[in-house]
C-alpha cells in the first residue's frame, strides 16, 4: 500500500532498565490514533503516491560533495553543523532529542541546487556551550542569527522541524530580512507549546529521570522505536536504525553536564517565546511551504491551518497523510520534491 498527498495552495539489568524506561517514557507520546481524512480545498487537489519505506542509506551521485562536518564558534558557543553541496544557502533546523542526523537525506539529495547546512541546536548533537546558559527557543532563534554571521551567510531558505520549527518561526520573526524562503513541518504553533502529549516527558524529566530513561533507550534501541517511546512518532519505527538512533542520543549523555544541558532545554518549553513573535510572524511576507501528517499525535493538522491563515507569505500547505512528525527522514523524497519545487517558485518570485 502507499501514501497519499493532498496539496493545498493558500492564497536483567538491561531488562530492569527496558521495564523502567517504559514506564517512564510511556506517557511522552503513547494515546490513541485517530485516522483523519483530508480534505482538500476544491481548486486544488492532488493526490501523489508515496512509498512509506525508510531509506537509512541514499546512493550518494558522484557529481554531489561528501557532507562535511564542521564547527563554528560564535557568543552562545561552538557550533556543530553538517554542509554538503554549493549554491545559495538551505539551513535545516531538527527539534528536541536529535540533531542535525535527521536531514542526511535532505543534504545528499538537494545539495545539487543548495549549500544545505544543518546545524545543531544548543544542548544538542556536537555543539558546545557553557553550564548553565540560555538554551531556551528564543536563545537558539538568536544563536542562528549568530551562527550565520559567523560564516557570512546573509539569508537562507529556511526548514524547521519539531521544536526546530518553533525556533524557525521565532527567527523569521526577528529577522525577516534574513529569510528567503521559510519551510515549516509539523512543529510547535502558536500557543501549542510544549504540546500535551510531551508534558508527561517534562515532568518525567524535572523529577530527575531523563538521564535513565536516554541510558536505556541506548542500551536496548527496541525500547526507542517501541509504541511507549518514541515509535508513535515514525510511520515504520522498525526501519529506524540502530546508528540513527545512537546518533541521536549518544551525544545527550556524553558527559553529565550535557544530560543537565538538555534537561533545561526541556525546562525552559514554554509558549511565550512563540506568543511573544505572534504580531511580528502574521507580517512575514517571505514565501512559505507548509508540510504536514497526518497522524501527528504531537502536532494536529489544524496546526497547519494556523499556519497558513497568520503567515502572509504562505504559498501552499500539504498534507502528508498518513505522515507522522519525522516524516523528513521517512518521507524524503516526497518532501525533498516539494522543497525543491518551493525553492524555484520563491527564485522566480524575487526577481
């Protein structure tokens, strides 16, 4: 079976460490699914098919560069970032728990039209900060800010995931003149920030329990794609791999003070940093895609609308259906011909 799109233009002791990491990770996204049917607007449906496969490896062209990693240090810290290919810039920006890993497809296959960077967040992946700084979204907005000067970046398109996608908004908020094109995926909107289905994750990791909880998901990687953890959040969470999934947690114990990092990131979750934007986002006039699932138990497609209705700038919305909040990584190819579609329409628009 596959997938369909709807398109819509807008004007032992690792036992005991499994059992335990359940129970603790059980509420982050565990609920029922509530199969949504799309409803697209009559002057434009389209309906695409898609295969819902993971592709953990993309055949990489011989005429593309190897992606790079590099760091950069600017005042919120050293900031690790992957780049692959030349061109204008696309900055790719993941949510809490990853870190640049999520957008390797996007790297290897749109760095043909695009220097593609994606960075890591403060208290995430590679990057380096100092104990006890601000690592709230408003503070990661202002450190892409930085990051890009840093490398003489004037403006880039711009494609958020996640809480990623929070900070993206935040960022086309305060800098406009910085965004020249902006790509938004199932992400925090609005006052929807933490969602209700991660408030459980908080309070589990302000009582202490983050640290136990990431330690077992490592140590048994079925307990990271069970439906308890973070399963609910892939369409086919059994075609994750155990690299992905080591690439992405590893670096978030690697020392205590990094564990300590995250766990105020997570603290600091709170929807005045996007309440606060809100005037500022509804006169955004840089054009903007909106892609999203359907099956979001995180983030529920009217979310989309939102989206759509307050940012000016808004050119189309799609619905993935079927789509769950990493389908950037699931979905790839669907989502990389929508970018690349975007981008050129964005081009034409500003000349």
């Amino acid at each position: 079976m596959k997938g369909n799109k709807v398109a819509v233009d807008v004007p032992d002791k690792q036992q005991s460490a499994r059992a335990v990491a359940l129970l603790m990770v059980g509420a982050l996204i565990i609920g029922p699914y509530v199969g949504t049917s799309v409803l697209a607007r009559p002057n434009s449906d389209a309906l695409v098919t898609a295969s819902p496969k993971i592709s953990e490896v993309l055949a990489m062209n011989e005429k593309k560069s190897p992606p790079i990693q590099r760091s950069v240090q600017t005042a919120s810290g050293r900031i690790s970032y992957t780049e692959q290919g030349t061109g204008p810039v696309a900055l790719f920006v993941h949510g809490v728990l990853l870190n640049g890993h999520l957008w390797r497809h996007q790297l290897a296959d749109l760095s043909d039209i695009r220097r593609c960077i994606a960075v890591d967040l403060l208290a995430h992946g590679d990057t380096e900060i100092t104990p006890d700084q601000d690592v709230s979204v408003t503070a990661n907005a202002k450190m892409l800010k930085e990051f890009l000067d840093a490398l003489n970046i004037d403006q880039v398109d711009l494609v958020g995931n996640d809480s990623g996608g929070g900070i993206t908004q935040i960022f086309a908020a305060l800098y406009p003149e910085r965004v020249r094109s902006l790509t938004l995926t199932d992400c925090d909107t609005h006052d929807n920030w933490p969602p209700e289905a991660f408030k459980p994750f908080l309070a589990m990791a302000a009582t202490g329990g983050l640290r136990g909880t990431l330690d077992a998901m490592l140590a048994d990687k079925s307990v990271y794609r069970s439906p308890q953890a973070l399963g609910p959040a892939y369409e086919h969470p059994e075609q994750l791999s155990d690299d992905s999934i080591e690439k992405y947690l590893r670096p978030l114990v690697r020392s205590e003070q990094r564990t300590r990092d995250l766990q105020r990131f997570l603290a600091a979750f709170d929807n005045k940093h996007t309440l606060a934007i809100e005037a500022r986002l509804k006169t955004l006039k840089a054009p903007t895609l909106i892609v999203w699932g359907t099956d979001d138990v995180y983030f529920d497609v009217k979310w989309s609308h939102w989206l759509a209705e307050n940012i000016p700038g808004t050119r189309r919305r799609v619905e993935l259906k079927g789509g769950r909040i990493f389908f950037p990584e699931e979905r790839w190819e669907e989502f990389n011909k929508e970018l690349r579609s975007h981008w050129q329409v964005a081009r034409q628009a500003a000349r």
